[in-house]
C-alpha cells in the first residue's frame, strides 16, 4: 500500500498524479533553477516513470540524488527531508498537517549560491601561482643578455642585434602569460635590459629615432619595478642618442635630470661623463665640463669602479679609464689640447690592452684632432693615427667612429693638398663607402 508523503499529499493538491503532468512541471522547474542558480547541469534533468512511481509511493530507501532534491524543494517549496517524510492526511483539502512519524534524518542543505566550494578555492589559488616562465628561462634569458654585452665590442651590432631582439621578443611573449609576482618582475627587468641593449645598438647604427623608442620602453619598464640601475642607464643612452642625433642641449637635460635623481648612484658616473661633460662641451661651457668631470672621478672614488676600460654597453658602472676617455671628447670640443694630450696618454696603456677596437679607434681620432688645434699642428701625425682608426674598425663602423673619422676629415681641409691628408681623405671615403657606413651618412644628413 502506498505511503503518505507530504510530496504525494502536494501532487494530489496540484492534480500531478500522472508521470507525464509531474514529468513536465519537473523540467520547467529544472530549467527556471538552473537559470537562478547559473548552473546549466540542472536543465538536463528528468524523471523516469519509475523514479516518479517510487516517489509517488513512498518508496524510498534513501532520498533521491542531491541535484533532484534542490529541484524538488524549488517546485514544491518544502525541505526534501519533510517532503519525503510519512504523515497522516486531514480530510481538507487545503491543510496539511505536520508528520507524526519519525523523520528521516535531514540531508545536508544544498550550499547557498555565494558559497564556494573548497576544492574550487584551492584550484584558484594554483591557477594564481601558475607561471609560463621557470627559473631556467630565466636563467637563460640573463645568460644571452649577459652574452650580447661580453661579446659586443667584437661582434658589433649587426651580428648581435637579432639576438638581442628574439631575447625582448621572448620576455614580452611570456609577459602576455601568468606568472607569480616575484617571476614577473625579474621578466620586467630583462625586457627592459633586452630594450636598453637595442637601444644602446640602434645609436651605434645611426638609428636615433629607434634609439629613442628602445631607451624609453627600457625606462619605464625599469621604473614600474623600482630597478633604478636599469632605469638610469636607459636614461643614459638617451642622451647618448640625442648627443650623436647633434641635440646636444637635450642631451645634457637628459643626463642632469637622471643625475639630480640619484646624484650619489653608481649609474651617475656614466650620465655625468658621456651625458653631461660631452654634450656641456659641444655647448663650449668650459666651466661645467670641469666640473661634472671631476664629479665623476669623485663618484669613481667612492664606489670603487674598475681602473681598467669597462665595455661601451654594459649596465656596470663605468671604469675610470672609460670616464677619462670621455672627458678626453668633452675637451677636444672645447679645443683644449693640453688636457686632451694628458688624459690621453694617462689611459693610453689600459686603451691599447683593451679587447674593445672602437675604444682605441675613438681615442686615436680625439688625439689626431687635438694635434690639428695646436698652435703648430702635426698633420702628420694627426693622419697617421686617423688612417689607424679607420682600420681598426674595419667592416664594423659605429656611428660614433664614423662622425669623428669624418670631423677629423673636415677639419684638415685647410691643409687638403698635404699628402698625408689626401692619403687620410682617399682610405676614408674607401671606408665610408661600405653599406653601413652609407647608412650612417644618410641619417648624420
């Protein structure tokens, strides 16, 4: 005989005695709850004539599957637990009167919509921790960039700058992923260094406007990260770009901006020799060029820097003889012969056992132009030292050897029926005359 449930009570009371008439309430209800609760798995559900035969009866052992009781008790608004629990009917048909048997124990609630599941909270918090980018990557990453650095002076760019752009490309690819915070920030720093290196390639190249756009991504990347080294050597090759672009007042605000930043920073050796002493002397304040030189010397001092030639493009600090080589420039603009001779012959040995041939080429035109603006010029010489220039460069011209090489041509035309000067004028357009060095002409003009 069937049992009396309060559930068979409520379908007698609705007129949903037959499986097809409670099947189809069934699933309209389903599909309103799977739409209040977001939950797209409760509009598949349906009752099989046997399933509604055994909860019609009473004939349960057990209560019907979690996702059937939260659609019941949302279509007959009463707890399962009672639903399925035994009462006796009052003859009225509009009361229902409280069960007088034992109850079922009461199945667990179904969790409220703003709960959350635990196993979902600890899926998230992986999810958070994931990264796209493992130490090794990293580790990769610095190696290469380290590489490009070391091997700079003797490659050049035009060998090392498609290296040096699958390693931005690489950080900035990984940088559209997920990584923790920690992963994230040592990727920020080595896209902004892989940028600086670009940039520090594109001024080499003669590309200023490149130039310009690598220092600034390198810039801002560094900043959002609090990587202030990385930041003011970006600083730094900025206004070694604008010094050769021949913007030589936005060179020295470049640099003096940077300075007044970090005035005691090892960084500001760099920004005050090759950013501020170069451009002050294309400017012909001789005053400040004195200056920021010795600042930068005393900066020297205090941390310690290397005695020796430190490489062009390194994020190190500069060593003193680099620091001396540029004020070396700053005083050949200011046509101070003297401290150019001096200064020269003080780094001369550290020059001459340097790896770096852009370095002694540099250093050889600056002295051959400071022997052109003696009161007694030694034109000889002079052009002795600027044939040796250009060969030391060879197939490897950077923008900076070729402006000077072609300064140092200019400035000897008063004596251009010289022999030593037409042999000096014929190798340099020899020189010149290569690919990249046209290149170089094109964007000086």
């Amino acid at each position: 005989m069937p049992r009396t449930t309060l559930l068979r009570q409520l379908l007698q009371q609705r007129h949903l005695t037959t499986h097809e008439a409670f099947a189809a309430q069934y699933e309209r209800a389903a599909a309103r709850l799977a739409e209040l609760d977001r939950d797209p798995r409760l509009e598949s559900l349906q009752v099989s004539p046997r399933q509604f035969d055994r909860w019609y009866g009473g004939e349960l052992l057990t209560l019907p599957r979690p996702d059937a009781c939260r659609v019941l008790e949302h279509m007959l608004g009463s707890a399962v637990s009672e639903l399925f629990s035994t009462a006796y009917a009052d003859c009225a048909r509009d009361r229902v009167e409280e069960p007088l048997t034992r109850r079922q124990p009461p199945s667990p609630s179904p969790p409220r919509q703003d709960d959350e599941n635990p196993l979902d909270i600890v899926t998230r918090t992986r999810q958070l921790m994931a990264s796209n980018a493992d130490d090794a990557t990293l580790a990769f990453l610095d190696a290469s960039l380290e590489g490009i650095t070391s091997r700079y002076e003797q490659d050049g760019p035009y060998v090392l700058r498609p290296q040096a752009r699958q390693a931005r490309q690489l950080t900035h690819t990984l940088l559209d992923g997920c990584q923790p915070p920690r992963v994230r920030k040592e990727l920020f720093r080595l896209a902004a260094r892989a940028s600086g290196l670009l940039g520090y390639m594109a001024v080499n190249m003669g590309d200023f406007a490149l130039a310009e756009a690598y220092c600034a991504e390198a810039r801002e990347l560094g900043h959002e990260i609090g990587d202030l080294d990385t930041e003011l050597w970006a600083c730094g090759t900025l206004s070694f770009s604008l010094y050769y672009a021949g913007r030589y007042g936005a060179a020295d605000a470049c640099a003096a901006a940077a300075v007044e930043r970090a005035p005691r920073h090892a960084q500001s050796i760099r920004l005050l020799a090759n950013g501020r002493a170069r451009a002050l002397g294309k400017t012909g304040d001789r005053r400040a060029v004195e200056r920021v030189v010795g600042q930068a010397l005393h900066l020297s001092d205090l941390h310690e820097v290397p005695v020796g030639l430190t490489s062009c493009i390194s994020f190190e600090p500069y060593g003193r003889a680099r620091t001396l080589a540029n004020a070396v420039t700053s005083h050949v603009a200011l046509s101070n012969t003297v401290l150019v001779l001096r200064d020269a012959e003080h780094i001369d040995d550290l020059v001459e056992h340097s790896s770096s041939s852009w370095s002694r080429s540099l250093v050889r035109l600056d002295v051959a132009t400071a022997l052109l603006q003696q009161r007694l010029p030694d034109i000889a010489q002079a052009m002795a030292l600027g044939r040796e220039a250009l060969r030391l460069c060879g197939d490897t011209p950077i923008s900076s050897v070729y402006q000077r090489s072609r300064d140092l041509h200019e400035q000897a035309g008063p004596w251009r029926d010289h022999p030593a000067v037409r042999d000096y004028g014929d190798e340099f357009r020899t020189w010149s005359s290569q690919p990249a060095a046209l290149a170089m002409a094109s964007s000086a003009s």
